[in-house]
C-alpha cells in the first residue's frame, strides 16, 4: 500500500471517530439525526409529582440518550404495573411495592430509578376545629379519606394508626376512595381529613384549607414511586434501560438545580394549573425531598417500603430476592 493510499484510510478512520463522537448528546447518548428507539412507559397517573418524567421527555434527555418515549396512562399503581408485566411498556413508573409482591408470584421485576423518594402525601382539611399535628394519635376519632389498598398511601395511613396504638376501623376509620376524589369527601362531609398530593395541597391552602399532618415528616426516607421493568428486558437490552436511566438522571439533577424550567415543564404539562399552584406545589415537593435529586434507589427507603407492607400483610416476609438494580443509576450518575 502506497503512503496515498496509507494517509486517505487515516484519514477516513478518523473521520468515522470524530463523526462518532460528534454524533454523541450532551449527556453520552445518540444524535437526533439517528433512528431513535421507541419505548413505552406507562404512568400510574399523570401529575405534578411525576415531574421528573416530563423533565427527561420534554427537555430532550430521553432524546439525547436515542429514545423516543411514549408516556401512557394507566389511571393508577395496579393498572401501570399490569401494562409492564403483560409487555404493553417496556416501563412502568408507580408504586414500587408491586416489584416485591409479584415476586411472590414468580415474575421477576427490578426497580431501577426513583421518582419520589418521601411518602408524598399530606393530610389537609377545612375543619377549623382540627389542629395541626405531628403524632399519629392525632387521627383518633377521625375518617381519613386514602387511596385504595394496597396503594402505598393507603398502606402508611394503617401502619401509622397502628403504631399509635389505634385500631383501624374502631378507634379512627379509614375511607379508600378512588384517586381524584380524596377532596370531595371533604366537600360532602364523608372525611375529616383527606390524604392528597401536590398540587392538591396548595390549591386547598389557596381555598382556605390547611395541611394538618405531614406524611415526608412522619416517614423520612421511603421508597414512593418507582421506575420498574422486567428482569428480562435488562438482560436482553441492558444499553436501552441504561440509555433511559441516564436520561431520568438527568433530569432529576435539571430540577434540583433549575427550578424555573422545572416550572415551565409544569406548566406545559398541567396547563389548568395556575402558575402560583405549580410553584407552590413544586417547592414543596423539593423540599421535602420528595423528589431525589439523584435517580438511584436508596437501600434504607427500599427497606422501609417493604416492612411496612409486611406489616399490614401484602407480603409474608421481606424478599430474600435482591429486586433493586441501581447500576444503571450509578453509571449515570458518575458520567
């Protein structure tokens, strides 16, 4: 091969390198000029708290990793969950206990990202006569409306009753009423106290109503909102979770450190939502550490989550089975 020859293949290796490199997002994924991969993840519901999830689509971190993301619906925990198990989305983002109880059953799920890492709930009321409170025993004699069981919330609102020394259904009742509903019982007198998210919480304060109690206080650290997906998917496409963990990262660091976009993603995403009600609602949620500012799943919240359901009996012991991977986590959050 003649010195030509030697220079022009030098030259078109590293042509093809710089192309590669150039070809790379921000954050170490692929162009948007190369075919994205399509992938589903289907939300338990679609709100304020999921922030993190808007952030990773509508900044373009998914893009930028070469995803192309669909966001489905399911309406609530079970309903998201049962869309990834049955194959409908690669990714399921809700309450992360469902990972642990189909264990039992046999399929074999991990929780690779958390969303929201407090029990983020606060109880809220416009009875006048209740005052705020921070033990639980303060819920004696009332009804407090929860999301259905086995919803996380449902599941603390017990445990709470419990280690107060107070007998569900005896000493406090407790109402489960479908997501979406929690203010009307309220409104029509069935609840003196209703479990509720943001930005439910600031639009009962902008109505004259008042949290009373505060679940992130009363817990600390617990694992309240997962993504999950498959063994299988990680074994046959680790590049694609990894692709979209690092997304997620992302974004959880973009809100930690840009709250006005944080905001007008809110915006964007819940247009009939005032701005005053997103700002409100999403600094409480920072805040309070309800939303992580890193996407790896905390060995101490993953631990409390799963007492707490053995505790009320959704499982009959804490899983031997290891059914967090925070590798991808860890890989992002290094880069």
């Amino acid at each position: 091969m003649n010195k030509k020859l030697v220079l022009l293949s030098l030259l078109a290796v590293l042509a093809i390198a710089v192309g590669v490199w150039l070809g790379r997002g921000p954050f170490g994924g692929n162009s948007s000029n190369q075919t994205l991969r399509s992938v589903t993840v289907n939300q338990a519901f679609e709100h304020l708290l999921y922030i993190g999830l808007y952030v990773a689509k509508d900044k373009g971190f998914f893009e930028a990793e070469g995803l192309e993301v669909r966001i489905n619906t399911g309406g609530g925990d079970a309903q998201a969950f049962s869309a990834l198990t049955s194959g409908s989305a690669e990714f399921a983002q809700g309450d992360p206990a469902f990972v642990a109880i189909a264990a039992e059953e046999g399929w074999e799920g991990r929780v690779i990202a958390m969303a929201v890492d407090r029990v983020a709930i606060w109880g809220v009321t416009f009875d006048e006569t209740i005052a705020p409170f921070s033990d639980p025993a303060g819920f004696a004699g009332k009804t407090i409306a929860t999301y259905p069981d086995p919803n996380t919330s449902y599941v603390v609102q017990k445990e709470l009753a419990l280690r107060a020394g107070l007998n569900p259904g005896v000493d406090l009742q407790i109402l489960q009423v479908p997501f979406g509903t929690e203010l009307a019982t309220l409104e029509n007198g069935r609840a003196d106290i209703a479990q509720t998210i943001e930005p439910n919480v600031s639009q009962v304060e902008r109505q004259g109503g008042r949290v009373v109690f505060s679940y992130p206080d009363a817990w600390g650290p617990l694992a309240f909102t997962g993504v999950m997906t498959s063994k299988n998917l990680i074994d046959r496409e680790p590049e694609m979770v990894e692709s979209f963990v690092r997304a997620y990262e992302k974004a959880l660091q973009y809100i930690a450190t840009d709250f006005e976009g944080a905001v007008a993603v809110g915006k964007e995403r819940l247009p009939d939502l005032q701005e005053q009600t997103i700002r409100r609602a999403l600094r409480r949620l920072i805040d309070s550490g309800c939303i992580p500012s890193h996407a790896r799943v905390n060995e101490e919240s993953w631990r409390k989550l799963l007492e707490i359901r053995v505790s009320v009996g959704d499982l009959p012991a804490i899983p031997t089975a290891v059914l967090i991977d925070n590798r991808f986590a860890e890989l992002a959050n290094n880069d």
